[in-house]
C-alpha cells in the first residue's frame, strides 16, 4: 500500500473557518472512507478540542472519534480507518506521543495506507524531528525525533521576513539558516494556506501562497504548485 | 556574598548598537573588575562573536577572553571575575553548557558573588528552564533545565500582539498561557530595551518599555521600572 498524507501549515488561514481551506483535500485523501480517529493531544482541553474538530468532520460527512477517548490508544490507533493530528503545541503532541506509546503504531498504520492528515502541530510530527517547530519549548518529550514519515523537516505558519519591523528578534529566516548550521536537512517552509500532499513516489504543494526550501549550501528559494518536488523525498544529496 | 545579575532582553535595541542600550547597567554591575569572561555557544562561529563582543567590551573598558579559547572551560569560569553570556539560540547554548560540563560551575561563582550579564539566550538560561524561549530547537540539550539562578522564567525579545496581524500562529501571550498550562510558575515577558538587575533579596527593573508578568490563575499584568518585584524571588504561592 501507498503511503498518504496531507501536510497543511496552519488549521485555519485569515479570514475564513477551521478547516475550510483543506476540506477539498481531506476528502480528496480520505476518499471513501467515513471513520477518522483525531489526536487532540497538541492542545490542553481535549474534549473542547475533540467537540471543534468532530463538528467540523460531521460537516464534511464523517465521524470522528478521538484517541484520549479510547481505553486503549494503541489499539484505536491499529483499527483507525484514517488519522488526523490537530495543532497545538508541538512540544505537547510529541511528548504525549511517546508517552502513549503511539509513535510505532502510527508509523505502522501509515506504512499500511492508512490516510494521515496533519495541521501545523500534527503536519511537525510527520517529519523527521521537531526541531524546525516555532513553537515554546512548554514540555519536554524525551526525544525531537518525530514520525519520520517523510525525510524532511517542516516549518508550518512559514513567515516571510518583515522589511519595516523595528523588533531584533531573529527572522523566521534566520532561525531555517540557524538549524541547517546543526543540520543537514531539507526543510519546507509552508506558508499559511498551504500543504503538501505525499505518496511514496509523489509530493505535490497545494495552495496559492507557496513555500520555500532551506537546504544547507543553497540559498533559500521558492517554489510553487506545480514545481517538482521529487528531490525531497531523496533527502539531501 | 551577593548574588549579581543583569538579565537584558536583547543585545541590541532598534536603531541603537551592540550593548548601548545596557552599557551604563553593565559598567554599574561589574565595578571595578576589568576581566570578564564571554560565553558564545549561543552562536555558531564563535571566534566571529568573541571578536565582535571583545571591541565592546573593550570600548567599556574591559578585557574580555570567551571560554572557547580557554584550554580548560571550567577552570576559565573558576577563575573568572565576570562572566556574560551571549544571545543567539537557546537550545544550542545550553547543550554546550550541559557538554562542557559548566552549569555547576557557573552556579558556585554566582552564589560566590561574581557578576553575570546575560542577554536574549543568555537571559533564559539563567533561569529555571529554557521552556520560555522563542528559539527554534535546532539541537537537543539533554534536559531544559538550566542555571536556576533565579526562581522564575523570562521570555526576551517580549513582543505585544499587533492588532492588524493577518498571521494565524499563536501571539507570545498565547504561547506563555500554554507553558503555564503546563508550568506552575511565574513568566516575566521582558519587552526589548528592559533589563533585570537581579541580587539576593533584590530585584528591580531598568527600561522605558516595562513588562508583562504571566502567572498561573492570574490575567497578564504590566509592570514598571520602580514597580515592587519582591514576589519574583519568592516564586508562586
């Protein structure tokens, strides 16, 4: 079986709901199944969580059902028809991760076909290692090592630099350079409204505002839907 | 003898130059002492950033050696008259720290007496744990518990939520309740331009933009140079 995910930078862009810019997407990755187990462990109150993203399933006409609710999480996870991580916390999701027992069992299932569809936080976890988060450091999991679903790194929420702000804080830029100093990675910065959709031979960019690829030794450059993006399922050379 | 620490937001203010805006509260901090002792891990290229930090110091007045050339890092810090530690990214500098075996040394010869300046990353490691920065975790350190110097957390670089933001990742002020959803303990937002003059029963703030203190079941509330501070050394009630 194919591999299936959808990587989308942030759950909700300017200006419209939750979800409403990848609904078309999801269903398209989710064809014709109806069941999605959510993990809603990014954020702190998972029922409320929970109640926001079955709403908005139900609108799209499936039943969702969350991991936190199931008595075994490991087995919701090997029975799950499709998965979906929502946003949050990255440092939250991943360690509550490990905690859980559940990276293996994702990796299994997603290896197995099951659909995955990851919004900032839950689009984090997919890759390689956390390490390219712009979120605070709030817990401590017991590794940056992610899903490794994919062999690179994202950065969700990519921000283009500011020409007039007068704050000294690093630029997203800079922080991308800073973490190919450590490592040698590939990232995409994913702009709001944006996602990746990847197979095992295909990747695809989705969404009118574009990303740009960080690669040690290059300069950082643009790309667009459409553009090959084949090269970073090969990792760097 | 006395606890003292200068923990500044950020190095370098708009449209101002490296350390000018905290020179006259440096020079006030190390009296007469000529030498100080700089830590760089923050940065990448390291003799670049001791060059730079160097012509500073050296235009206040002082010697400044960096423990990268030190033969021996931790006698370095032994002997050290004051040490500063430099901004850049959090992560990265505290692994070092945690590598050269220098967080127990730096920790005796503070309680000793001898002054510390820190700035931005330099600011955060003096405190609990580095579960407050804003910096991309570029490289793991082997725990986020850093110099605990003092019993609180401080985010540099603190920035207001702008109004006309069109951006959907979380405002500083979202990301500081998060960590206190998970943290029981007190955050100073330290705005770019202010500064902590920290000593064992005393604590005061320096700088026009002020501060915003996050404390668990409390709203966020503004403090102002002159404003009583005691309730930071003594942590949450």
């Amino acid at each position: 079986m194919a591999k299936h995910l959808l990587l989308v930078s942030t759950s909700t862009t300017h200006g419209t709901g939750y979800l409403d810019h990848c609904a078309g997407p999801i269903q398209d990755l989710l064809g014709g199944r109806r069941q999605v187990l959510f993990v809603p462990y990014a954020l702190f109150d998972l029922d409320a969580y929970t109640a926001k993203a079955r709403e908005r399933f139900a609108r799209m006409g499936y039943e969702l059902t969350s991991v936190h609710e199931a008595a075994d999480p490991v087995a919701a996870v090997a029975a799950a028809e499709a998965l979906f991580i929502g946003g949050g916390n990255t440092f939250r999701l991943l360690a509550r991760l490990y905690e859980k027992g559940l990276l293996a069992p994702i990796r299994t299932r997603v290896a197995a076909g099951m659909p995955y569809v990851g919004t900032s936080a839950g689009s984090n976890v997919a890759c390689v290692t956390i390490r390219t988060t712009n979120d605070m450091p709030i817990v401590q999991p017991p590794s940056f090592d992610a899903l490794q679903l994919v062999p690179f790194n994202l950065n969700p929420h990519y921000l283009d630099p500011d020409p007039g702000s007068t704050h000294m804080g690093e630029t997203r830029e800079e922080r991308l350079l800073q973490f190919l100093e450590e490592n040698d990675k590939i990232v995409v910065g994913l702009r709001e409204g944006s996602m990746l959709r990847v197979g095992d031979e295909s990747i695809e960019l989705l969404g009118a505002p574009g990303a740009r690829i960080f690669q040690r030794g290059q300069a950082p450059r643009e790309v667009r839907p459409g553009d090959a993006l084949d090269f970073l399922l090969r990792g760097p050379a």
